[in-house]
C-alpha cells in the first residue's frame, strides 16, 4: 500500500491487517520508534484540525520521525500558490509521506499522482477520511471481537460527511449492516447501492442498533438551508436522554468530533455510560501509527 487515499476499494483482509497492526502498536509494538527514525513526515493541513493533526503528529514521533506540520496560516497559498505547487514545493524538501487534508474532494489523489513520497488522505471535502473510518472500526472491534450481525446506525448530516462515506465502506466491508439516518435533505441519492439502509425514521431503527454514531451538521460546507433550525435537528435527530433509554443496554455510542453538544448529541449521552468517543480519539495514535508504517515501508 503505497498510498492511504480512502477505505473505498480496499479488500476486507486489507483493512483488518491495518487493524492487526494498530493492535500491535496498542501494546507497545516491538522496535516501533525506530521504523522512521531519520525520517520527516509532513502534515499539510489546508482545514483547521484538532484531532487528527495532533494524532497524526503523536504517531509520527512514536515511530521516531520527525514533524513538519505545515498550515495555510502564513503560507505562499495566500500569494496564489496552487496546491500541487505547494505539495511538490514541500516534497522536495524530502519527507517520506503527505499527510493533507483540504477542502476539495480529490486532492490528495491529485497530489498522490505527481509526488514519489506516499500520501495519506486526512479528509478530502466532503468525499473521504479514511483514517476515521479505521480508528472507529477499531474501536468497535476492541469492543465487540467481530462485525458479523451487528448494525451501526449513523445519524446528521450524511450529504456532507466523509465520515459517513468512509465508515459505510469499511463497516460494510468488515461485514456489519450500516444505516443511515438523517433529514431527506441531507440523505444523498444512491447509499442503498453501497450497501446501506437509509432512513428519516429515527425512533423506528434506534432500537436495533449495536452502535450509534452521530455526525454535527457541516454548516461550513452548506451554501443553503437543508433544514429549518438547529433546534428543529435536534428535536428530530438529536440523541438526547430520552433516545438514549431506548438503546440497547450494551450499545455504544460514537461521535467522530468536534461535538455541537445539544445539537446533535447531548452532554449527557457524549458523556454517559455508553459513550466510547474518547475511546474514539485515545485509538487515534494506534491506528495513524499503523497507517503511517505501511505506507512508508
């Protein structure tokens, strides 16, 4: 695997020998802080980030490489620099991956095409994140052993999110049943053909779920109102209290970050006994670790 550029595609043997590897690195793998010792990764980061820049950059320095973490902020992008300038610009300063995440779907395979050094997609508009999608599958696997007959029910904003897009194909992949659930407005055309359940009948599926996944609505992303308040999402898709008593007992509850809390989740169920969102972000390091070893070989 030269390349991480999303989930889509990949065979479930592939996506599990991943989940194998950030196993390993869980538990404090075997020589790990000398894979890239010598070694630069940079982190191109042409959106605001908090969770998956820092993880990547922890991951980098667990396997002894060295970090440039690159912004918009200051950069020759506000001179009119393009991106391809930019990334071949940073390549040729010699770093063994890219790690970009930018607001148009497709950049990092744009890049991936005219660079040598690997290139990991940390979240390309509103198309995929793969890396996302791994650490959630692997905090669902720590948890239940195998995906077989269990149902993850994702909820918000689906149009927008490249959560949501990268969990339906490495979910699916791995062989549990995805729903998808938000308003008519925010379901796009043609999931049911990647193999999801799509649903606006929230109170109907909640029952069923084995996991429950809330996504904040992208308003960074929308150019027109898909619905008609905040409050009136909420009242309708949030996963408050009361939703939460209808879960099954041993069901979890997910959020890829960052919360709206009462929005789309409430304080007391993002931070209730179901919720494993901070388990969420805690595997972030493990699995980036493992992505970024099989990439840079």
């Amino acid at each position: 695997m030269r390349h991480l550029l999303g989930i889509e595609g990949l065979r479930r043997s592939e996506i599990e020998a991943l989940l194998d590897r950030a196993e390993a690195h869980l538990h404090g793998s075997p020589d790990a802080s000398h894979v890239l010792r010598g070694k630069v990764v940079a982190n191109l980061f042409f959106e605001d980030s908090t969770r998956t820049r820092t993880s990547f950059e922890m991951a980098a320095h667990a396997l002894g490489a060295e970090v440039l973490n690159w912004t918009m902020a200051g950069s020759s992008v506000s001179k009119g620099e393009t991106l391809l300038d930019t990334a071949r610009n940073i390549e040729a300063t010699g770093p063994v991956a890219l790690i970009i995440r930018h607001r148009s779907s497709g950049a990092p395979h744009l890049v991936a095409r005219h660079v040598r050094c690997a290139v990991v997609n940390a979240g390309d508009g509103t198309h995929e994140h793969p890396s996302q999608a791994l650490l959630d599958a692997f905090t669902l696997r720590r948890r239940w052993g195998r995906f077989d007959g269990r149902t993850v029910l994702i909820i918000g904003d689906i149009l927008h999110s490249r959560v949501a897009r990268s969990n339906l194909h490495c979910l699916t992949a791995l062989g549990a049943k995805v729903v998808l659930c938000g308003p008519p407005t925010l379901l796009p055309p043609g999931l049911e053909s990647l193999g999801a359940r799509v649903t606006s009948r929230l109170d109907d599926v909640l029952p069923e779920a084995d996991a429950v996944m809330c996504l904040r609505v992208q308003s960074e992303r929308q150019s027109e109102s898909f619905f008609p308040s905040a409050r009136e999402f909420s009242r309708l898709f949030g996963l408050n209290a009361a939703r939460a008593e209808r879960l099954k007992p041993e069901a979890l509850v997910m959020h890829p970050g960052p919360m709206n809390r009462g929005v789309e989740i409430a304080p007391a169920v993002a931070d209730g006994p179901h919720s494993v969102i901070l388990e969420q972000v805690a595997h972030g390091v493990a699995v980036r670790r493992a992505v970024l070893e099989v990439v840079c070989r």
